[in-house]
C-alpha cells in the first residue's frame, strides 16, 4: 500500500513540473490575430501579453469607427487563437 502512495506522489510530482514547463512555453508562445485581410494584425502571447499591432498605413486615412472595429476583431481573433493553442497543449 505504501509503494502506491509513493508512486501516486511521485506521478502528482511529474504532472506538476510537466504544468509548469508547459506555462513556461505558452509564455514564449505568440500567435497572430488578423482582420480586415490582414490589413489589421495583433501579435499576442499566450498568457494574453499583447506584443505587436501592424496597422496598413492605408486604413490610417480612413474612417476612425473602422479602424477601432478591425483593432477590436484582430485582438479577438488572438485571443481566441490563444485559447486554441492553450487547449491544445
């Protein structure tokens, strides 16, 4: 009875650091959200770090309202990919 316990300890010990490693990749991990055809891109972490945001410099001319909706799809779009990611691993 007691090798069993010992052996349950040591597999809870082994998905632990499996966890921890894991965190430690999704931290370094990046995914892209896009929108407007990829006139609008987030680069995000998978810890929800937003790191980079490429605007088209020919949306910067038009309208504000648009601009601000394709912002909001492309983190959206990255955020979900996170999920996804997360999900999988």
């Amino acid at each position: 009875m007691r090798g069993n316990i010992g052996q349950l300890m040591k597999q809870a010990q082994a998905m632990q650091d499996n966890m921890r490693r894991l965190q430690e990749q999704l931290g370094s991990m990046e995914v892209e959200g896009q929108s407007g055809a990829g006139m609008v891109k987030v680069a995000m972490t998978c810890k929800h770090e937003v790191r980079r945001v490429s605007i088209d410099p020919s949306l910067m001319g038009d309208d504000r309202e648009m601009l601000e909706d394709l912002l909001c799809a492309a983190f959206n779009d990255a955020a979900h990919k996170v999920d996804a990611t997360v999900s999988e691993k």
